[in-house]
C-alpha cells in the first residue's frame, strides 16, 4: 500500500485542482478500505449497535450484524434531514423485488436515537436499522459522508463503497462489476 500512496502523491504537486481531488477520493478510499478490512470488515458482523427499530416495543435493543453473516450485506449510512440520504433510500426500497439476496441495513450517523428514528418512519422504512456504533463511525471518519454504502461480499470483506447518492442502474452494475450476484436481473 505504501508504494500505491507514493505513486498518488508524487504528482500532486502538477495537477488541477480537479485531479487532485480525485487523487485524493482515491487516496482516501484506499485508507478507508485498508481500515475498514483491518479494523471493521472482518468484525462488522460482532459490532455491537443499537436498533433502531426493533420488533418488540420496549427499550432499545442492542444486537449485531452476525445474522447477516455469510451473504451479502449492504450498509447504507444516513442522517436526519438528507435529502440525498432520502433518494437514496428509495432506491434500496426498490431493489429489494430485483436483488432479493442482498440483505440491506441502514446506520443512522450524526444524529439523536429519536432524530434518527423519525427520519426512518418518515420513509417507511423496512430495513433492520441501526446506530452505528463508535467503531465504525471511527473507521470510515467522525463526519462521514452521507450517503454512504459499503457492500461486503458472502466472505465478509468489504467488496466496494459508494460515496454520495447512487442510481438503482449503477449499484446494480457495480454489483454486477464486483461479481456479487444477488440481483434476478
């Protein structure tokens, strides 16, 4: 990874502005990817959250990730008051009936339980949710983009990350792209 990290910023000093943005997206996506499949894509499925919606109606609960183990998992990161978050998750919603076998989880960031929980009922969500914990917040940074998914293959290691919000046709290809079939397209 170090050399990759040298070979990046070497010319930075000759690029536009434009190219050294996206020299550094590159850069942190490599970081991130190097944390999250050292510190949090192998565990992902043992990190402790607290649901967001659980089935029973009293007190919060606390649960993990480990039932999702051995598929595919997408984690979908939102805020309150998103409005890309909010695109974003109709796009999940949809793709439930045409990617039956990728399971699809939300975790609230930068936002109060209650704030967190009204953003989800506003969208009728159907996904299991939750507040991602201190761990993951750490790995992919205190203010993390929003929306954000990272895709974990059936092996759990992370497979990609979206950054911004994503159209059903170019997460399908990305998908598609990463050789994880879930989708009965």
């Amino acid at each position: 990874m170090d050399l990759y990290v040298v070979e990046l910023l070497m010319p930075v000093y000759v690029m536009n502005s434009s190219r050294l943005l996206k020299s550094l997206k590159r850069l942190s996506f490599v970081a991130f990817a190097f944390i999250a499949s050292a510190a949090s894509a192998e565990s992902i499925y043992q990190q402790s959250m607290l649901r967001l919606n659980a089935d029973s109606h009293s007190a919060s609960e606390v649960e993990t990730l480990a039932q999702y183990e051995g598929g595919t998992l997408l984690t979908s990161f939102f805020m309150p008051n998103c409005r890309w978050c909010q695109r974003q998750h109709k796009v999940l919603k949809k793709m439930q009936k045409s990617c039956p076998k990728l399971n699809t989880v939300m975790l609230g960031v930068q936002g109060s339980k209650q704030r967190l929980r009204h953003e989800l009922q506003r969208e009728k969500n159907t996904f299991p949710a939750f507040v991602a914990n201190k761990t993951i917040i750490k790995a992919i940074g205190a203010k993390s983009p929003v929306p954000m998914m990272l895709i974990f293959d059936e092996s759990g290691k992370l497979a990609f990350k979206t950054v911004g919000y994503t159209r059903e046709d170019k997460l399908q290809q990305l998908l598609q792209d990463h050789n994880i079939e879930v989708c009965s397209v």
